[in-house]
C-alpha cells in the first residue's frame, strides 16, 4: 500500500507506553493599555463603574478649568504688572532723555545769545538737562538688550553725546573770548543734535512705547481658553446632575452643587475680574498714555522751537534751507510751532473727550502761552529786521515780556500737565492689575475644591450600591 509523500506516520508506541503528551497553544498576554480599555469596559456596563467614570472627568474637568485660569490670569497679570513697572516708565524714562537733550541745545544757544559772561542760571539748567540724560541712559541701558532697536539707539547716543557737549564747550569758549568761530561751533552742535542725537531719541522713544502697547494689548487679551474650560465643566456639571435626578429622583446632591458653585463662583470672577481690568487698562491708555504721548511730542517740538529761535539770532541769516531761499531756523522755527499747536489742540480734544477738566486747564495754559509767543516772536523779528539787533536780543532773552517768558509759561504748563496725566495713568494701570490679583491662587483653591466635592457627590450616590 503506497501513502501520499506528504503523510506522517505516527511515533511508533511501544505496547503499555502512554502516549505522548500534546502541546496546548498559550493565548498571548494582553497589553497593559488593552487590559485597562477591558476593565473601563466591564466597568461601564454596570451603574457603579459609570459613576466611577463620571467622577473621574468631572474632578478632571474642574481641575483643568482652574489650571487653565491660573496659567492664562497669570500671564495677563505679569503683562499689567510690566506695564505699571517696566515697559511705561522705560517709555517715560525715553521722553525724558528726548526731552533733555532737546532742552539742554535751547539752554545753549541762550546761553550764547547771552554774551561772553553767560548766566549762571542758564548754565546750571544746560548741565543739569546733560546730567539728566546721561542718567536716563544709564538707566535705559541697564534694563534694555544690546542688541535690541532700543539698545542700538542707546549706543548711538552714548556715542554722540560727548561730541555734542565737546563742540558747546568749544562754542562757549570762543564766544568767551568774542570769536566769531564760537556760533560756528554751536551751529554745528545744533546740526548734530537735531540730525542725529535727537533722532535717535526720538526712534528710542518710538520703540519703547511700541513695547508698552505690546505689553497693554497682552494684559488686556481675553483668556478665551479659561472661559470655554469653565462653560464645559458646568455644562458636564449640570448633565451629571440631570442624570442623577433622572435615576434618583432627588433634586439635589450636595456634592455636585457645591462643585458646581465652586466652578460658577470661579467663572464669574474670572470674567467681572478681567472685565474690571481691561476697562482699567483701557482708561490708562485714553486718560494717560494717549495724552502724555501727544503732551511728550508738544514739549518737544516748543524746546526745538526755542532753539531754532535762539539760533535764528546767532546765525544772522547765514544758514539758508536747500532751496538757499529762505533763514532755515526761522523756517523750522515756523514748522516746530505750527506742530506744536496741532499737539495742544489734540491734547485739548482728548481731555474733552475723557471729561478730564483737571487735565485740560494746563493744556489751555499752554495754548494760551504759545499765542503770546508767536506774537512776541514777531514783534522781535520786525526789530531785528529794522537793524535794532540789541533790541531784538532783549525782546528774545529778556527777563520780561520776552519771548523766553513765554516759552517758560509754555514749558511750565506742559510740565504740569504731564505730571497729571503720569498720575491718571499710574492710578488706572495699577486698578487693572490689582483687579487680576489673587485671582490665580483663588481660581487653583476652588477648582480643588470643586473637584474634591464633586468627587464626594459620586461616592456618596454610589454608597447606595453597597
């Protein structure tokens, strides 16, 4: 009898052996991941395991809501606190060097216009103005990247200033002596100052309060993500207690309510917290920053103004604009007063719109100061004109009735006017981040204490089951 190739014989079994023994397949062990989805399983089909479940997200979804509100309250708290202590008073501390420079050249040329014996009033006041923007630059750059726009235009200015105040020195020591050289040396520091240090003060300035707005806008951001995790855990706060009237029949669990008190209270303050906030921040923008960037930019154009006044008298006519047509300080002279009352009357425009009347009566001031200097300024210049030079000179530098008693009424008021909107803004901001404080600690405290009593509602629903 012949078998198929691929047939096996069986082992050949003595008579009285046992047979050998079979080998029983062993089913493969199951993941760790696919043993934990088995036992949700198992749990879920009976009512003790799903309230397991739903206890478990529920803690977790209250958990998340506080999480979230502390990580984003926080990060809108540290934006309000760099505007109060940081990015604003680096912004002030720009206006402050753009200011002092531009003051110090008007302090100059006066000074030079004064004759060889200077007075000692104007030279401490130019000195002073030098001091105070070098320590502002000290300060800036200590709290500024060097490698930053900022930094760079620090560095321009450290770098610049001391050719400046060489070339006064020089202009003063001429002058002392009755050079003619000496109002060279100062037309030529007063290039420098307005074509390249007040320049770089200006760009200084500009990205400072490029970074304050930056640093507003981040405080004032709604935490969207905090509000969207608070909807969803009252909503699946609300969907367990549903339920659980459905099978029970009883209104309340006094576990799940006070979660659900715990997530509503922390949701409201979130929102009237950072709705107070933004309405805070906002108020030191409109009522302070606006208005001390526009009073920033009027006191600076009235210091250049002067300047350009003083040196209209030193020059003599001997510095012409490109076209060689016209006096080119009489001429910016022009152009600095013409911005400087479009400034005013936009700083009179935002106090009326703010209801500031406190703010607005020193604006008025200054309005009024610059007419009686633009008409002093002419009268000084028909003078100069008819050849009355030393006239002319009194009318610009004298004690009374003089332009430079005009341009101290404008830089007085200014000055006052500045300080105020400073105090409505400093007031405001620290509202707005007082208004986030204690909100991060509160928002952790009360979603552990929501998620404990939630936690405490199931079991006690489940102690039924026992």
């Amino acid at each position: 009898m012949t078998h198929p190739p691929s047939a096996r014989l069986a082992p050949h079994r003595a008579p009285g052996q046992p047979p050998a023994p079979v080998a029983v397949p062993v089913p493969p062990r199951p993941s760790a991941r696919a043993a934990l989805a088995g036992r949700i399983r198992a749990a879920a089909t009976t009512e003790p395991g799903r309230l397991r479940i739903i206890g478990a997200v529920l803690a977790l979804l209250v958990l998340a809501f506080g999480a979230v509100t502390a990580f984003q309250v926080s990060g809108r708290g540290a934006a309000a606190d760099d505007v109060v202590e940081r990015s604003q008073p680096l912004s002030a501390d720009a206006a402050g060097i753009y200011r002092s420079l531009a003051d110090a050249d008007a302090a100059a040329a006066s000074g030079f216009l004064a004759g060889p014996q200077e007075p000692r009033a104007v030279h401490e006041q130019y000195v002073k103005d030098i001091e105070e923007a070098s320590r502002l630059l000290v300060k800036a750059a200590a709290n500024t990247a060097a490698s930053s726009a900022s930094g760079r235009e620090i560095t321009t200015l450290n770098e610049g200033l001391p050719r400046y105040t060489g070339l006064i020195e020089r202009a003063r020591a001429n002058n002392r002596q009755g050079l003619p050289l000496g109002g060279a040396y100062l037309r030529y520091a007063n290039q420098q100052m307005s074509g390249e240090l007040l320049p770089a003060a200006e760009r200084l300035y500009a990205a400072e309060t490029g970074r304050l707005a930056a640093d507003h806008g981040s405080a004032r951001a709604w935490p969207l993500l905090s509000v969207a995790a608070g909807v969803l855990a009252l909503a699946a706060l609300a969907w367990a207690q549903r339920r659980n009237y459905q099978q029970t029949n009883r209104v309340f669990n006094q576990g799940l309510l006070a979660a659900t008190a715990a997530a509503t209270v922390l949701l409201l303050w979130l929102a009237v917290g950072h709705t107070v906030a933004r309405a805070d921040l906002a108020e030191a923008d409109s009522h302070g920053q606006q208005s001390m960037d526009v009073l920033n930019r009027a006191r600076i154009d009235s210091l250049k103004a002067r300047a350009d006044e003083n040196l209209t008298v030193v020059a003599r006519g001997a510095v012409l604009t490109a076209d060689g047509k016209n006096d080119k300080y009489e001429t910016d002279y022009a152009a600095g007063m013409k911005a400087l009352g479009e400034e005013l009357a936009a700083a009179a425009k935002l106090a009326d719109e703010t209801g500031d009347t406190e703010g607005g009566k020193p604006v008025a001031a200054a309005a009024a100061a610059v007419t009686e200097w633009q008409g002093r300024h002419r009268t000084a210049r028909k003078t100069d004109d008819a050849g009355d030079y030393e006239s002319a000179l009194e009318q610009i530098i004298g004690q009374e009735n003089s332009t430079g008693e005009s341009f101290k009424k404008v830089d007085e008021a200014l000055r006052v006017a500045l300080a105020h909107e400073q105090d409505e803004f400093t007031r405001a901001a620290r509202d707005g981040r007082d208004a986030l404080g204690g909100l991060p600690v509160g928002a952790a405290v009360l979603a552990v204490l929501g998620a404990v009593a939630a936690i405490v509602g199931v079991n006690r629903r489940l102690s039924e089951f026992r």
